[in-house]
C-alpha cells in the first residue's frame, strides 16, 4: 500500500514538473505579432539562418539556445510638420500630416 501511494506521488510530482517545463518552453503567438526565435541554425533553401519566423500559432522553443523577439504588426502613427515651404507659385505652406505605417505580415 505504502509504495503504491509513493508511486502515485511520484506520477503527480512527474506531471506537474512536465507541465511547468512545457508552459515555460511554449511560446504563443498573437494575431497582431510575429515571433523571431533567433539562436539555432537551420537549412532553409541551400541558406544556414539563425532564426526562425512564427506567423499566427504556437511553437515550442529550443531550451538555452533560442529565445524570442516579439516584432508588432500593429499600425505606427508618424506624425510630421513641415514649415516655410513655398508652393509653386511662392505661396508659404505649413503642412501638419499623419502617416500610418503598416508592416505586412
């Protein structure tokens, strides 16, 4: 009896350090980003990169030789003022514009 409870112990602790290990090592990527695991060297199309793109989904990353950048796909506002510029009939202008950049997933 004893040794079947230390071995039912034994399963938990085993369980709950596997999910720990696997929440710490799964990376989540959300719809508005996209992951750049840089570290670990891959042949891509006769090309060695040190790095891996995660559009949309999840992956598991390489414990001690990846870690992950997290690049936004979100719109950047660029705000920008030009003053004392002439027109082509010498007309004074101040143009105060907003530029939404967008990078394309």
């Amino acid at each position: 009896m004893e040794i079947a409870l230390a071995l039912v112990g034994l399963f938990v602790f085993a369980g709950v350090v596997a999910a720990l290990v696997v929440k710490r090592l799964l990376v989540v990527c959300q719809p508005h980003e996209i992951l750049v695991l840089v570290g670990a060297k891959r042949q891509v199309g006769g090309h060695v990169v040190g790095y891996r793109l995660i559009r949309g989904g999840r992956t598991m990353r390489t414990p001690f030789i990846e870690r992950v950048e997290r690049l936004d796909l979100s719109e950047i506002p660029v705000e920008f003022r030009v003053t004392r510029a002439y027109s082509k009939g010498n007309i004074p202008l101040a143009v105060d514009a907003v530029a939404r950049v967008k990078i394309d997933g």
